[in-house]
C-alpha cells in the first residue's frame, strides 16, 4: 500500500508539473496589460497645448516687461563701464550703489517670476495629469485592460495605448 501511495503522489505531482506551464499559459492569455507614454500625452493632447498656451499669455507681460528691466540695466551698467574712469569718485560710488540696488531688485523680480510661473505650471500640470488618468482608466475600462503602465524600459508598441488616451482627452473637451 505505501508503494501505491508513493506512486499516486509522485503520478499527481508529475501531471502538476506538465499542465502547470498549460494554465499559466491560459493565465497570460486573458490578462491584459497596455502602456501609456505620458510624456507624449503632455506634448499632443490638446488640453496639454491649450494649458501652455494659457500660461505663456498669463506670464508673457510680466516676462516682457523684466526683459526690458534687464536690457535697461545693462545698458546702464555698460554706460557706466565707459563712464566711470572720468567720473568723480562721489559720483561714481553713488552710481555703482544705485546699480547694485537695481540688480538686486532685478534678480527678485527674476525669481518672484521663476517662482510664480513654476507654482501655476505645477497647478496646469496636476489638472492635466488628473484628466489624463480618468482618461486612461476610461480607456482601460473599456478595452478591459487588467493592468496599465505609465513607465517601462521596454514596452512593445502592440501594448502600447497612448493614441487612444490622447484621443479620449481630445473628445472630452
């Protein structure tokens, strides 16, 4: 009776291990994974282009403007260049401090900008961002897809599901 036992469990483990790679074959076949390259949603979804747009208009005077700033300031600052040799020293100390003020008042501005443009940058990206995940999961969803990737090193182009996301976004205006 032992032997027969032995037997029938080493049969049952040897059909385990046959038909194993059999269901994890049929496992593989009805799940279903697709890729989507958010770098390439954020450069042609129109909801992306229309947020870029929207940003450049609202910082654009507040740019024109320290442009001019900085060109003013450094024309002031070469004319002084020429003219400082010849300049008495009174008068040259009291332009080089009105200089060095309105550098410092120049890089503030700068960076208010830097500051102000990056905070409403991150705000249009995380809208963005938003509407593109409920568009891919809308896409998901309907395509029964088990499992969504965002980043991969390799991914074949057949998984790959950006086009119908950025069409998902552009149709949900």
């Amino acid at each position: 009776m032992t032997h027969l036992t032995r037997f029938l469990a080493a049969t049952t483990l040897a059909l385990a291990a046959v038909s194993a790679p059999f269901h994890a074959q049929a496992q593989a076949e009805s799940f279903r994974v697709g890729f989507v390259n958010q770098d390439r949603i954020l450069r042609e979804a129109n909801i992306a282009k229309a947020a870029q747009a929207k940003l450049e208009a609202e910082f654009a005077k507040r740019e024109k403007d320290l442009a001019d700033a900085g060109n003013t300031l450094r024309t002031a600052s070469e004319k002084f260049e020429r003219e400082a040799p010849t300049l008495p020293e009174s008068q040259r100390a009291a332009r080089e401090k009105s200089l060095i003020d309105q550098d410092r008042d120049f890089q503030r501005k700068r960076r208010e900008l830097q500051e102000d443009a990056n905070a409403r940058k991150n705000e249009e990206l995380q809208q963005f961002f938003e509407r593109a995940n409920r568009a891919v999961k809308q896409v998901a969803e309907a395509e029964k897809y088990d499992l969504v990737l965002q980043e991969a090193v390799y991914i074949n182009p057949k998984h790959d599901i950006t086009e119908k996301v950025i069409r998902a976004l552009n149709a949900a205006k």
